[in-house]
C-alpha cells in the first residue's frame, strides 16, 4: 500500500508552508514518527514526522512552497526494512604502469615575462603604495612593470586591488519573509512614535546581589532582570489601558489581561512567545515561564499557539550590548518595550554626583489609540516601579513576593 503524506495544518490563519530542509533522502526506509522534514510558516519551523514505516518517495524540493493539505512524499508501507548495509564494491585492479619514457633534455629557453611582472624595484614601490601589480600596465619588454610605471603608478578608489569580492545568495527563510512583511506594514500601517527614558537599575541590583542565591536554590531558576520588567509593564499597563489595546477596523479592543510576548532569538530568526496571563505569575512563575519559552524557540521547538496572540512586547537588546534603539511594533498590538545594556553612568542623586548602573527604555507606540501623555506616562510608571520595586512591584515584603 503506498501512503499519501500530505501537509498538515500548523494553524488556523496558515495556508501554506515552504520545505525548509528534507531530513532523509528519496528511497530510503523510514521509521513511523520520524522527522523526516523540516517546513517553515510564516509563524515557527516545525517538523513533519512520518505517518507510516516504509520506503518514502519524495514529492517535493527544498525551497518548494506547498499548500496545506498538498501530497508532500509518499510511503510505501508494504516494502521491508532492508537488512544492513549494501555490499561494497569490489575493489578494482590498479592499473598496469607503463614503461616510462627517458625524459627529454629541455631545450633552454630565452627570458620572458608575463604582462604585469613587476622588476623587483617596482614591485617594492607598489607594495609602499599599496597597488596590486594586476591594475598597472607595464612599458616594459613584454609589458613588464617597470620602476617607473611604479613611480607613475596611482592607486584607484573605485578599482578593486586584490581583496576577496565575493558574495553568496540564499533564499530567505518562509519565517523571516514574514517577518520583514509584518516589520514594513507596521512603519506603513501604524503612527509610530517612541520615547525613551532611563533607569536607575541600583534597587533592582542589590535585591538581586542579596536574594539570587537563595531565589535560585528555592525555585530552580535564576532571577533575572525579565520578572522585574515584566511586572513593571504589568503595573503600568493597568495604569493606562489603552497602551493594553489595538485597534480593529473602527473599534478598539482594550484587554483585562496582560498577553506579554518576549522577544527570543532563535536558530531561524527573531521568535516572539507569549507569557499568558502575566498578572496572575508571581516572579518565580514569570522567571520559569521565561526560561521555558526561551529554550523551546531556540532549540526550534516553539509553536504557532505559543507565540499567537500577545498584548503587549518586551524586547531586550541590551544582551547584544545595545545602548539605545527604537524597537518596531509587533501588529496588531500597539506598544512595545526595548530593554537595553545596563552601562555605568553618572548621575544625580540628593543633590550630588553618583555612578549608578543605569539602563536607558525605549516605548515605541502606535499614537492613532495612544496620546503622548499615555505613552510618557506609561514609560514613568515602568521606571517606577524599577527604581522601587520593593515598594511598588512586592508590596513591601522582598521574601514574600519572592516566595522565600
């Protein structure tokens, strides 16, 4: 019986899939449930396991976009797994030598050069210039540089001079095709604005210096500087709804929870996971649920339902060392947050100098739902909450919000 294997449906917005990689070659026996090709949407890169045992023929090519539903390969379920490998090819008999020939005495030839030898007074000369002999013509015997050419010689800005000018193409990912479609229609299709601002990060540093150890030893993860942030934006978002909105045709849906997507790099490109229900997570449910999504995107295992849907973003560039951005809308929500590194910087604090570790915030949002007086509101109450986190994010109790 030969089985049709046709392409299965990785969500409900996805109509069709691009074959990202085939992970076995045609004629070869595979096993039931076993990957046998990768295939990106526009969404995530999943793998497509086989239905059946037997020998599979393939249907399509790396590179083919193919709809869902398409016969992809089919199996031939009623062929046999082959025993070991096939025999070797009997090693062929080396060629008989022929009796070598006595080697004609070579008759002396006289002196030439090919057309761009330099003498070596010349090539010294083009060296100092930094001028590749192949770009000079020669006045010499047989178009031989001489010192004077080099002398003459005068290096030219637009003509390469020897270095490697070599390029590579590659198609570009189903993933990361998308990825620039949904970048370009937010700039084209939103009022995009960002402000900025800075953080005294010193609160959150010493709470970490103190409690990490034991948060870590307790919880089994670590206590990053993404729980902070993340109940930060909680608390803000609750302060102005409308940065918890997007817009629909002529309406605009305001949400009563916090759907945070994260932005995560992964082996195929930028992911964005969602962390559900944000405000019901304690930060050791935050931090766990961080660390999840993070090692599922990239180590390609994240799926359309985990990064579908999401309120507002996070993105931390600062793990990249970047000091300032101003980070593009993740449609259709209408505001995300860019994290950056934390530098240490001067400041002013009673009244004197200080250094402090500081880390500068970027709010980029959609200004057709969000006025100027939301988005700078909502960037205030995030550095806030970050400068007293004890107060405002664990209600003045460090081992109870920490569940110590």
């Amino acid at each position: 019986m030969v089985l049709e294997m046709k392409v299965p449906s990785p969500g409900e917005s996805i109509t069709e899939v691009e074959i990202a990689e085939w992970l076995v070659e045609d004629g070869d026996y595979v096993e039931k449930d076993q990957a046998i090709a990768e295939v990106d949407s526009d969404k995530a890169t999943l793998e497509l396991p086989a239905e059946e045992s037997g020998i599979i023929t393939l249907k399509a090519e790396v590179g083919d976009a193919v709809a869902v539903g398409e016969v992809v390969c089919l199996i031939d379920t009623s062929a046999e797994k082959p025993e070991g490998a096939a025999p070797k090819a009997e090693k062929a008999e080396a060629p008989k030598e022929e009796p070598k020939e006595e080697p004609k005495k070579a008759e002396p030839k006289k002196e030439t050069y090919a057309s761009g030898t330099p003498s070596p007074a010349a090539k010294k000369i083009l060296d100092e210039k930094g001028i590749a002999p192949s770009s000079v013509s020669g006045s010499g015997k047989d178009g031989r540089i001489t010192k004077d050419d080099a002398v003459k010689a005068v290096p030219s800005m637009g003509t390469p001079t020897g270095g490697n000018r070599g390029e590579t193409r590659s198609k570009l990912s189903m993933l990361r095709r998308k990825v620039a479609e949904r970048l370009v229609a937010a700039k084209n299709e939103t009022a995009m604005l960002t402000t900025f601002n800075e953080v005294d990060m010193s609160a959150i540093f010493a709470l970490r210096s103190e409690y990490k150890e034991e948060f870590k030893n307790k919880h089994g993860v670590s206590l990053g500087f993404m729980s902070f942030f993340t109940k930060a934006v909680i608390r803000a978002l609750e302060m102005y709804p409308a940065v918890n909105s997007m817009i629909d045709g002529k309406e605009m849906i305001t949400y009563e929870f916090c759907d945070i997507s994260i932005a995560v790099s992964g082996p195929k490109g930028l992911m964005v996971p969602v962390i559900r229900n944000a405000e019901n997570l304690t930060f050791r449910g935050v931090e766990a649920e961080v660390k999840r999504l993070a090692i599922r995107a990239r180590e390609g295992e994240i799926t359309v339902d985990e990064m579908t849907g999401g309120t507002f973003t996070i993105t931390n560039g600062g793990v990249f060392g970047s000091m300032l951005s101003t980070p593009i809308i993740n449609p259709p929500q209408s505001g995300i947050l860019g994290m950056h590194n934390i530098v240490e910087r001067p400041i002013v604090r009673d009244g004197a100098i200080a250094i402090a570790p500081v880390m500068y915030v970027a709010l980029s949002y959609d200004h057709r739902i969000i006025d100027g007086k939301e988005s700078v509101g909502f960037l205030v109450a995030v550095k806030e909450a970050l400068e007293s986190p004890e107060e405002l994010l664990m209600d003045g109790n460090v081992k109870k919000a920490l569940e110590l």
